[in-house]
C-alpha cells in the first residue's frame, strides 16, 4: 500500500488556489461553516484524500461525484450530529454522493472493493441519507459500518 500511496501523492498536483486535484477543490474541502481546509493537511492528508477521490471518480467513468461534506470544525461537526473520534475534523473524511449514472449500492460495492488497493480505511454507507463516507485513517484495517 505504500507503493499506492506515493504514487497518488506523486502524480496529484497541489494548488494552494485551485485545489489538491483535477476535479477537487479547496473550497469543496472546506468546512460548510466557510472554515478552509487546515493549511498543515494540505501537502499531506488532503493530497492523499484527494488522490483516492480522483481513482473513485476515475472508476466511476469520470462522471461527477457530489462531495456533500470535507473538513469539519470540531464545533461544526458536533453541530451536524458528527461522532466523537470523526475523521471529518481531522481533514481526513468525505461524504459522497454516486454519479447521477449510479445507484448508491453499487457505488459503495465499488468503493469497499477499491480499499484493498488503495488508502481508504474508513467506508459508512448510509442509504436512508444517499452517500458513502470514505475516510484515509493511519491504519492498515479497513473499518466499516452501515446507518441502522
């Protein structure tokens, strides 16, 4: 996975104005408060998350993914309803929306099958509410759970 994760940071180009990928911007990063994404995650954790935005999107035939959230604040993420211990506050989570081409179970399939080869390590699935969460967590074991 090593190999994986430095190939993403390798080939992602980084702009501290645009954003950390061809189709993932600062802005759609930021927290919903209009917090930015923390400067310190920007070479780092948020090249990586975008990488593996860009290899999901990429395997979705290039069509638009929704990111519905990004970076949280602490305050904003407690606001939402977010749990204690999220990956969200630590610029290390998204939500997503599939494809308008995509059901959302196939799309979550397709994302359970990419963390084996990737650096996804945190995958939610909430049908009732539409998304997937994706999370880059520093571990090597896959953490996955469902919205009851």
């Amino acid at each position: 996975m090593q190999t994986q994760l430095r190939a993403v940071e390798a080939n992602t180009p980084v702009s501290f104005n645009i954003g950390p990928s061809k189709h993932l911007s600062w802005k759609e990063m930021a927290c919903k408060d209009g917090t930015p994404y923390p400067d310190e995650g920007r070479r780092s954790r948020g090249v990586i998350l975008a990488g593996v935005f860009e290899l999901i999107r990429e395997k979705c035939g290039n069509k638009p993914i929704i990111v519905l959230s990004a970076y949280r604040t602490p305050g904003y993420n407690r606001k939402v309803g977010g749990v204690p211990g999220s990956q969200h506050p630590l610029g290390r989570a998204l939500d997503l929306r599939p494809p308008n081409t995509m059901d959302l179970f196939p799309f979550h399939s397709l994302i359970v099958q990419m963390a084996r080869f990737t650096a996804i390590r945190g995958i939610g699935y909430y049908p009732k509410k539409n998304f997937v969460h994706i999370d880059v967590r520093p571990t090597e074991k896959l953490a996955q759970w469902s919205e009851t």
